[in-house]
C-alpha cells in the first residue's frame, strides 16, 4: 500500500477542539475575522513553511477566530502579513505573546516549543505543538484527529484552562491514516514503512534550496548545499535526521515510537527506512503490514474509501496511482497500490 499526502493534517486538530467551524455568506473571509465570542488564535513561526500552511487551512475551513495573532523571530517582527484580506504586524515572540490567547499554533522548531509551549499553557493557552519537544510526554496527547481524537477529550477553549496536544511527526500522520482503519479491523502485528519525503517536510529554505540546486545543476553550475550536505536536485539520500546508536535514524525512530503511543499498543512491531527524495512537496510512502486476522484485498479498499481523510486512487487498468503532484495543497491522504503480499499466508499481508 502507497500512501500520500500534503501534510497538513495537523490543522485538522483545532477543528476538533470542541468548536463547530461556521460557514458564512460572502464576504466570508472579512465578516469570519469579526466575530464576537470566537477563539482567539495565534500562530507562531508564522513565516515558516507549516505556519503558512496553518493560515491557509484556518481559511480554507472557514475557522472562526476573534483575532490572530501573527508571532515569529526578532528577524521578522515589523513585517506585513495579509491573511484574509486584513493586514497583520508580525510580532516577536516573547514570553508576553499569549495574554488572552485561546489557541496557539506552535511550529517554529523543538526548543522554541520547549520553552514557550508551557509559559502558554500556564496563560491558559490551548498549545497546539507540531514540533517534537511533547510527542513523547507522558500525559501530553499524541493526536491524529481522524485517529485519536479521544485523547484529547476533555480539552476545551473557553473553559480559561491551557493545555498542550501533540501532533506526530509528519510521515506517522499519513502512515497511520491510511492504517489504523486497516488495524481496527484486522490488528496490525509488524509494519513496515519506506519513506519518500519531500523538500516541504525540512522547511520554506529547504524548498527554495531544491529549486536552486535544479536551476543550477541545470546550467552546469555545482549546486549550493546550505540546508543539506549533499546534492538534493537528480539525487536521493537517506534522511538527514541525526543517526542513532541503533543505525536507525530519528525519523525512523518517530515511526516507531509515535506509532505505539497512538495506537496505545506497545506490542505492535513497526521498521522504517526514511528517504529523503527532491520532491517540493507531499511525502509519500511504501507501507506493508502483516495481520493478525485475514484480510481482503477488497475488504481493505472499501475500508480505506469510507475512512475519513482517505482517498483510494488505486486504478490498475490506466496504472494511475497517487503521485505528490496530484496531493499537493489538499488535505486528503491518498492511498493507492493496495494489494496482498505475496509472500505472506493466509491473506495476512
Ligand atoms: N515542514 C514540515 O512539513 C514540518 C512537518 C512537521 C513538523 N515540522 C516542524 O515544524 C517546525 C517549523 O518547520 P517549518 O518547516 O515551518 O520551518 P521553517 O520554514 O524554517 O520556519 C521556521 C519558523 O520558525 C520561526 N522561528 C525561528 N526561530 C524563532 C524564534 N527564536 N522565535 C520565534 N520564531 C522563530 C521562523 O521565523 P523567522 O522567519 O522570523 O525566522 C519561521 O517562522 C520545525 O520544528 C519542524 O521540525 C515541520
């Protein structure tokens, strides 16, 4: 099974957060910024490559919102952001950013989340984190909204009480969506994953990096290598996530370890190889997994087709699968190459 996405499914978290996104006459857009009584948000590291992918799906879902505040480093505060046809002032965080804050949406890396989630959290902030500083905190909810949204029962805006959610690493979100309704029905007993990650996962610099690289690989020229060590244009190499003792890299490791959190199952056994490929955006992987139970290849696909944020493009006769242009800028994750595996018994792969 192929599984692909832009990965964004994390901002499908604060629909959930106890809130009913409203749809609004036109002009939605202005009208949605004015409304009375509704969360009030912030984004931080907003200039990055996820917050401008917050702020476009807050719009895309008609997210009401009072006000937003727009936060990122000393570099940017000062410039003019324009979200929703209202311009906005970046502002530098500091640890007076959330007075009066409801929801804040952290991604502006591991040790800024580490040191401003809690400060949130103790203002009565609901912290959204998609970076890796909580996934593994015991009591800090690891959430797939289509997956797990239990965990984070019990969490609501307007009740004046700061929590912290934890969002996977990008490459389980779209691993475990197309998987865990195939678990619930046939319980998964070993996975394993090969990864074909994008230059989107590794930030805005690292897409710019690729395109650069292209045009001067193109023109004869050496390529400029700033945000990783090697030619990334006409190339693929093992993701750069620091190696560990294990000869596993970190992204591998949050495959397996984000996998068991969510699924609650300690037991489940999960390998994984992350490749890092020049794609601008979307990651795409190779998941094989063996059950406990049989199942159908039938059974799988209209199990997937009726599972929420999954869509099958699984069409063999025209050879036409999920590929990372056609999943680019949706939030579906697309499955497609669904099939048994032939060297396992009993339709158990
Ligand atoms: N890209 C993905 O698909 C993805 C997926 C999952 C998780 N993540 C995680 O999300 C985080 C950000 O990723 P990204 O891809 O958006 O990176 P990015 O494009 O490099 O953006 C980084 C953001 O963080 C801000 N920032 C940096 N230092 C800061 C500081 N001292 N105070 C406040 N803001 C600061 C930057 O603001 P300035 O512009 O002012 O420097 C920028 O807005 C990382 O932890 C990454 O691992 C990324």
């Amino acid at each position: 099974m192929a599984t692909l996405t832009h990965s964004s499914s994390f901002t499908h978290l604060f629909t959930k957060l106890s809130l009913k996104p409203k749809k609004f006459t036109s002009p939605s857009r202005i009208r949605m910024s004015l409304q009375e009584n509704a969360p009030s948000l912030a984004v931080v590291g907003v200039t990055g490559a996820v917050g401008q992918e917050f702020l476009s799906v807050l719009s895309d879902r008609d997210f009401p919102y009072g006000s937003i505040k727009m936060l990122a480093s000393k570099r940017s505060a000062g410039k003019q952001i324009t979200f929703e046809d209202r311009n906005y002032t970046i502002e530098e965080l500091t640890e007076d950013s959330f007075d009066g804050v409801d929801i804040a949406l952290f991604s502006a890396g591991g040790s800024i989340s580490k040191h401003f989630g809690p400060l949130a959290v103790e203002k009565g902030t609901i912290v959204v984190d998609n970076s890796s500083a909580f996934r593994m905190e015991e009591g800090v909810p690891l959430v797939i909204p289509e997956v797990n949204p239990e965990a984070m029962k019990g969490i609501k805006v307007g009740m004046g009480k700061g929590a912290l959610i934890a969002n996977p690493n990008c490459s389980t979100i779209i691993c475990l969506m197309a998987a865990t309704p195939l678990h619930r029905h046939a319980k998964v007993k070993r996975m394993v994953v090969s990864t074909y990650q994008a230059a989107s996962g590794a930030g805005a610099a690292a897409m710019e990096e690729l395109e650069l690289q292209t045009r001067e690989v193109l023109e004869g020229k050496p390529p400029t290598c700033n945000i990783f060590k090697q030619q990334y244009a006409f190339n693929l190499f093992s993701h750069n996530a620091p190696i560990l003792s294990n000869g596993y890299n970190e992204e591998e490791m949050k495959l397996v370890k984000e996998t068991r959190k969510i699924w609650n199952d300690m037991d489940v056994k999960v390998t994984a190889t992350c490749i890092r490929v020049p794609v601008m955006r979307a990651h795409a992987e190779s998941v094989n997994l063996q059950f406990e139970k049989p199942l159908l290849e039938d059974t799988a696909k209209s199990i997937l087709k009726s599972s929420p944020g999954v869509v099958v493009i699984d069409d063999r006769a025209s050879n036409h699968f999920p590929t990372p242009l056609e999943v680019s800028n949706k939030d579906d994750v697309a499955v497609g190459r669904i099939r048994h595996d032939v060297s396992q018994d009993g339709y158990s792969g």
